[in-house]
C-alpha cells in the first residue's frame, strides 16, 4: 500500500497533482494532503489566493459610506470598504506604523484609527492623523497610505485581486455572462448575512454545494425530493464550474412551505423559471441561482482542517418590496440553513478521514462533475506554483 509520512513529499506531491485530469471520469481526486497538511497552506495560498481575483462577497453588503468588514483570505487580512466616492475599496488590514490590524468584524465608520498609537486614515486608506511624528526627519503622510489592491464588481459579486497587475475579469469570468445574465442578479437585495467557523478543509465545504451525489444520502427527508437528476456540467471557458437542474417547486424551501415561495425573477422564462443553477467561481465563492433567490457561501482557510465561512442570501428587488416578505423570507432561511446543518456532520467526518495518512486520492462520480473541475483547475494552479518554487 502506498502511504505518505505526516508531510507528503514535493515529489509524491506533484505527482498526485499530475493525476487529477481535465476529464473527471478518467481522474483521480485532489491529493488528500491538500485537505490536511498545513505545511502546504503557504504553497495553496500562493497558488489560489494570490493569483488572479478571489471573491469578497454581494456589493450591497457594504451599501453606505463607511461600511466594512475585516475578511482574512489566505493569510492576508484585508478591509472591505464602502468609500466617500461610493467605490467600493479594499486595503490591507495593517497599519502603516507598525502594523497592527487596524479593523475587525463588520460595521461603519468615518474614518479608520489604528487603536494602537492612533494613526488615522480616511475612507480611502490617507493617513490624515500622526500623533507625535515630528521627530520624523523627512516623513511624509502621502506615502503612508494603506496598501490597496484592485477590486472588480460584476453581476453584484465583489472581487479582489493581489497582483499588481491582475487579469482582466472579464477575461477571469469567461463566458459567466451567458450563463447568468437571464436572471439579471446585480440588482438582487442581500438580506441576511452570517459568519460561522467549521472544522473541516475550505474546499470540503464549497465540495458538498456543488455537488447532486450526497443529497439521497444525507438530505433523504428535507431537500432530496426536490432535486431530479440535474443536466450535464456546462463546457465553460472561464475560471468557474456551473450546472444547471430543474427543481420540483421552490429548490430553496421544503416541502411543506412551498406555499410561501416568493414570485419569480422578472424576465425569467422556460427552464431557468424552473430550476436551480449551481455556480463555482473559483477559488472558494459559489451560489445556487433559483428562479426566486439565491444563496451563496465563501469559505476562507483558517488551518488545513478548519475554515471560516460565510452564507449570504439574495432575493430579487421585487421581492424584497412585498409586504409579506420578511415573514416569507424567514422560511427561505430556514431551509437554507436546515441543510446546511445536515450536510456539517459529513464535513466533519470527512476530514477526520482526510486527516488519516492513509488517505488516498478517489475518483469521481456522474453526479459530482463540478467537483472534478475544481480539482484540475485546483492541481494546476498547484503545479504551476510548484514549479516557480
Ligand atoms: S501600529 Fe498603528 S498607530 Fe502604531
Ligand atoms: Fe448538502
């Protein structure tokens, strides 16, 4: 039997990577080490979060001037802001002076003071305050701005990217508008966002979203029903997987509360009036689009085998206006999250396997092919980095 020690060699490693393949029926699966090793959290961070745009979340969460949140993504904490200008800005969460975070959680303000030594610095990351600098031979303000990096907004999803130089978006998102436009979701209301920490690999957990496979297994009293067997994966061009199913009634309500599903999204017709499309954008945000809402995880690493996510859910402008929404909209949630708390004892148990050095890489079933596309795109910003290491 072949095994690995406690950490995979780099060449067992790239040679595992080498075995995840563009054609998911012939591959293997993405190296268990991946899921479990912390010592290969800097190589994936490198390889997935500091290239090309990884997702922040829906524009409208940060709606008025001043609104922020702290989100860490592969170890660089950042703040999302809402700006003077009313662009939406994204600086590095660390102080100019020596470094302390400057913002943490959620919330509003006027401008952004180091709780250390109090450097202040307005909506868009000037430092404007300084106590005590005038020792300072030379010091000038202008040049002890926050580090900011680029941010795109497309189809209401908010992205950021690292590089200096980031690809274009719409180069990143390929084909994403002729796959999503139909429900024309930039102009959908987020009314509830929640955060929440789960002992399980970030890749585990956006997985499970995306794939039909589970759902007889672990969903057989709540959500199966609703789900036939969905189409096959769309042959896309950008850095995303999507797969499009019909749903028996509301796919984000159970059965018993369908009586309160919301209207459908204007200009929706045919298939997409009657189903759910599952969307990976890559590396870690993915959504279900239905045809009356739209609920979305990210999940961020923490460690090899815990990460932190976040749920956001969507409904059109339309709905959100109806007088009887919030009482409609509370059995939206309750579904959302209902099988979500069916699915997290799975993702436990499954890193507890994938914790094992004698975890090794599976193969793929007919109902997990985005699953299988995530993991060659995944193995080749791997090898890709590997190769500059
Ligand atoms: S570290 Fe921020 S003011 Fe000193
Ligand atoms: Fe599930």
């Amino acid at each position: 039997m072949t095994t690995r020690p406690g950490l995979v060699s780099w060449h067992e490693l790239r040679l595992q990577l080498s075995a995840v393949l563009p054609d998911e029926n012939r591959s293997l699966g993405i190296p268990p080490a991946c899921y479990a090793d912390d010592e290969l959290l800097a190589l994936e961070q490198n390889a997935v979060f500091h290239h090309g745009w990884v997702g922040l979340g829906r524009a409208d969460r940060w709606a008025d001037t001043g609104d922020y949140s702290a989100i860490d993504i592969g170890g660089v904490p950042l703040i999302v802001m809402r700006s003077k200008s009313g662009a939406l800005k994204v600086f590095a969460n660390s102080c100019r002076h020596r470094g302390s975070q400057l913002l943490s959680g959620d919330g509003n303000c006027k401008k952004i003071k180091c709780p250390f030594h109090w450097w202040t610095y307005d909506l868009d990351g000037r430092l404007k305050v300084y106590p005590r600098m005038e020792n300072a031979v030379d010091f000038d303000p202008d040049k002890f701005g926050l580090v900011e990096f680029a941010v795109a907004v497309e189809h209401g999803f908010v992205f950021t990217s690292f590089e200096d130089q980031p690809p274009a978006i719409a180069e990143w998102l390929g084909d994403f508008d002729r796959f999503h436009q139909p429900w024309g979701i930039n102009h959908w209301k987020t009314t509830r966002v929640r955060e929440f920490e789960v002992d399980c690999n970030w890749k585990t957990f956006i997985e499970v979203f995306n794939e039909y496979y589970h759902l007889p297994m672990v969903h057989p009293e709540s959500i199966n029903w609703l789900y036939p067997e969905p189409d096959a994966v769309d042959a896309v061009s950008g850095q995303y997987a999507t797969q499009f199913g019909a749903t028996e009634g509301a796919a984000a309500l159970m059965q018993d509360t369908q009586q309160y599903a919301l209207p459908t999204a204007r200009g929706l017709q045919g298939r997409e009036a009657r189903g759910t499309r599952y969307t990976w954008i890559y590396p870690n945000l993915t959504f279900a689009l239905s045809q009356d809402s739209m609920w979305m995880y990210q999940a961020f690493p923490l460690s090899a085998n815990r990460c932190r996510a976040i749920q956001t859910i969507c409904f059109p402008t339309e709905s959100v206006a109806l007088d009887d929404f919030s009482e409609r909209a509370e059995y939206y949630y309750q579904r959302i999250d209902a099988a979500l708390d069916e699915d997290l004892p799975f993702l436990l148990r499954q890193q507890l396997g994938l914790n094992s050095k004698f975890a090794l890489q599976g193969r793929f079933g007919a109902l997990e092919p985005s699953v299988g596309k995530f993991a060659y795109w995944y193995s080749q910003q791997m090898l890709k980095q590997l190769s500059l290491t």
